[in-house]
C-alpha cells in the first residue's frame, strides 16, 4: 500500500514537471494572437457558440457545463444543487443584441422516450439566466392517481410527459406557478409563453415542451466593451478576472485600453 501511494505520488510529481515544462516550452505566450485565436468561436452541429457558451476551452470557464455530443445538439448542465443531474437541450442561440445571448432551451429528458421528465422539487431556472417576464410560471403534475380538483388553485386536466404507453395508470395535471402535491405527484416546472395557460388547448403536451422556452443571459458590460472594441472575452486563467483577447495582444477590458504583458508569467494558462 505504502508503495502504492509512493508510486502515485512520484507519478503526480512527474506529471506535474511535464506541465510546467509544457507551459514553459508552450509557444503560445509569445504568440500575441494565441489567445484570440483560441477563443474564436466553437460550434456544435449548426449553433455558433460564444461567450459565455462556447464548449469547454482555456478562455474563460463556460457556464453549465456546455457539451456537444456527437456534434448534435448543445447541452447544459446545470450546476444548481437542488437541481442535479438535469439537462437542457439549446434549440436556437440568438445573438443578435449585443446586450443580452438569448437562448430557447427545452429539457433534454423531453427528446429520450421512457426517460424520467418529472422529478419531485424540480427547479428549471439557473441564477445566470433570467426568465423573460411575457412568460407564464407553471407546473406539470405526473401523479399516480387522480386528485381532488381544488387541491390546487387553478389546476387543469393535462396530457402526461412521456412517450405513449410509458405511465399508463399515471393522471397528469397542469397548475399556474411552482406547486407541488407530495407523494402522490411529481412535479416538473414549465415555462409558457404569454399569459394564462390553459392547457386542455394542448393536446400533447410533451410536444408542446419540446418547442422550449427562452432564457436570456445578460452580458457584463466589460464582455459588452470587449466585443465592441473587436475582442473576445475571456478570464484570466489564474485570478479568474476579466480580460479582452484582442487580435494582436490580451488587454484588462478592452481593445484599447491597458495591455497584459503576454510575455510574463503573469499569463500562462494551466
Ligand atoms: C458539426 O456539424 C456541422 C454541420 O451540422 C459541420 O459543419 C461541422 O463540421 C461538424 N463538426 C464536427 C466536429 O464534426
Ligand atoms: C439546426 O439543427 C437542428 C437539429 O439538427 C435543426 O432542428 C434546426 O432547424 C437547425 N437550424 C438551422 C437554423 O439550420
Ligand atoms: C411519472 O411518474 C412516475 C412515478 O409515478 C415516473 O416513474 C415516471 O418516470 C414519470 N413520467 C415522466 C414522463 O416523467
Ligand atoms: C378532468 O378529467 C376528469 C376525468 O377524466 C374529469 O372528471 C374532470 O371533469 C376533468 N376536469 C376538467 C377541469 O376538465
Ligand atoms: C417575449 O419577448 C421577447 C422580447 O422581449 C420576444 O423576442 C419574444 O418573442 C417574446 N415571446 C413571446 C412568447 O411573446
Ligand atoms: C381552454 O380552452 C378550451 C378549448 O381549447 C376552452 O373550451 C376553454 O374555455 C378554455 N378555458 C379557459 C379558462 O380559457
Ligand atoms: C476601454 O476601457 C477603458 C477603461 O478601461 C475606458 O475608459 C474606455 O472608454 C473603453 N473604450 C471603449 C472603446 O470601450
């Protein structure tokens, strides 16, 4: 055992030497357009993905985790605790105002038959995005018999989530904002476009879903000056602060303000 942990520990030293000596020997730090170049866009299947989306590279820690499997479809994990394990599926990616990335999303468990969709406490909305307000907040019951139709303010007949014949004996319910029906229901919170929903309008439900909704990401004014100025924006790999990689050199906020001097140790990425 004791030369089991010797070995691993020399193995992680010797690792450790073929990093630094990789950073070291790296051409990188002297090519002024190494790090705009690496942060040019990447694409999943046919999304252009930039900040603060683009799959996991040195610029900048993604957010939630963006993942692309078999070039398909771009995912995102979220990273909530009360919310782990849960997926969504980006459908479009709109850019177009530099302000704000919007993003129509919809829950990757809606395009897998027999997957799980309801899940009991389930929490959809992460803390960095935002909801657009002409959205309705509602609930989805998938519960394992009927309940008692005043129960729950304003709760309507609905199609069940899963694909047919998977929850044959399963009665499923739509209710306005984020309720819950312990033990009898499990619960998976859903975004409507406009107003009131009335959900005996929509007959498959799971369908419906599938069509997603839109969240938006609001760009931090730095990213917003950076980009302006013809910059890509990033993180500084060790302080995790905000830099603008510009196509001749890596500056504090943008493409004409104070440079980095790429030079020194004080930018190598890890
Ligand atoms: C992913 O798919 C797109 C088109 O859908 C294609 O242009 C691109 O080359 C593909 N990328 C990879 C890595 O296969
Ligand atoms: C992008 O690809 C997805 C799935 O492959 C498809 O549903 C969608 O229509 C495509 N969008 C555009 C703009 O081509
Ligand atoms: C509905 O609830 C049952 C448990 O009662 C669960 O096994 C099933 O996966 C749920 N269906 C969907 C589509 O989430
Ligand atoms: C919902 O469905 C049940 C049984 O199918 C029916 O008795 C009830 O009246 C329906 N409720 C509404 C509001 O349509
Ligand atoms: C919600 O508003 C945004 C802009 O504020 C708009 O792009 C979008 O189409 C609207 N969605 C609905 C469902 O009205
Ligand atoms: C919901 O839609 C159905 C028809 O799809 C209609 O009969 C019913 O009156 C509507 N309910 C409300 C509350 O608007
Ligand atoms: C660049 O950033 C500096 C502050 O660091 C600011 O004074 C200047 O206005 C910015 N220029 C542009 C074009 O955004």
């Amino acid at each position: 055992m004791a030369n089991l942990t010797l070995t691993y520990s020399h193995l992680s030293l010797l690792y450790l030497f073929l990093l630094i000596s990789s950073i070291q020997c790296q051409p990188i730090n002297t090519d002024s357009s190494f790090y705009y170049n690496l942060c040019a866009p990447s694409r999943c299947n046919n999304l252009s993905l930039t900040y603060p989306f683009a799959l996991p590279n040195s610029c900048y820690p993604s957010i939630d985790k963006p993942i692309c499997p078999t070039n398909q479809s771009l995912l995102l994990a979220s990273t909530s605790t009360t919310d782990t394990g849960h997926i969504v599926r980006v459908l479009s990616l709109d850019y177009n105002d530099p302000t704000i990335a919007t993003v129509l999303v919809a829950s990757d468990s809606l395009f897998t038959c027999g997957a799980q969709v309801s899940r009991p406490n389930f929490r959809a909305v992460d803390t960095i995005f935002s909801l657009p307000l002409n959205y309705t907040r509602g609930t989805h019951l998938n519960c394992t018999a009927p309940i008692p139709s005043d129960s729950i303010p304003g709760l309507q007949n609905a199609s069940c989530l899963g694909c047919k014949g998977q929850d044959p004996t399963n009665v499923c319910y739509y209710a306005p904002g984020f309720v819950s029906y312990p033990t009898t229901c499990e619960t998976f919170h859903v975004f409507t476009p406009g107003g009131a929903f009335n959900a005996s309008g929509v007959s498959d439900m799971r369908a419906f879903l599938q069509l997603g909704y839109q969240i938006r990401y609001d760009k931090p004014a730095e990213c917003r000056g950076c980009e302006k100025s013809g910059g890509r924006c990033g993180s500084q790999p060790i302080s995790g602060s905000f830099v603008c990689f510009c196509t001749s050199s890596v500056h504090r906020m943008n493409c004409s303000d104070g440079m980095y001097h790429i030079h020194s140790q004080k930018f190598s990425f890890t």
